[in-house]
C-alpha cells in the first residue's frame, strides 16, 4: 500500500483501538459527536489518520 491509500477502520476496530465499547462508538457517530466516518454502501469505516487526529484534539494537559 502506499501512502496515498487511505487506511479505513470498521466499528469494532475502533473500539478496540481505543479500548472502548463498540457500543461507545456507535453511540458517538448516532450523536455526531466521535470521529468522523464514511458511509460506504451500509458499511459505515473510519478513516485512520482522520482517527487520530480526533484523539490527538482531545488530549488535556
């Protein structure tokens, strides 16, 4: 893969990644308030650089 490749997440990927409920995770994109996701078809991926700076936007201290 190169880097102009997107590195896509699924739902439980993230979960798992971040060490939350998967159902954490659904409740942030029903709430739009978690990172930001695509819909491909009904398969909902998170886009990984796009995760990470999500997480990187909510580090205190």
């Amino acid at each position: 893969m190169d880097q102009t490749t997107p590195v896509l997440f699924t739902s439980r990927e993230v979960a798992d990644l971040l060490r939350v409920p998967l159902r954490t995770v659904e409740d942030w994109r029903v709430t739009r308030s978690g990172p930001p996701w695509l819909k491909l078809g009904r398969h909902v991926r998170y886009d990984r650089d796009e995760l990470l700076a999500w997480v990187k936007e909510r580090r205190h201290g």
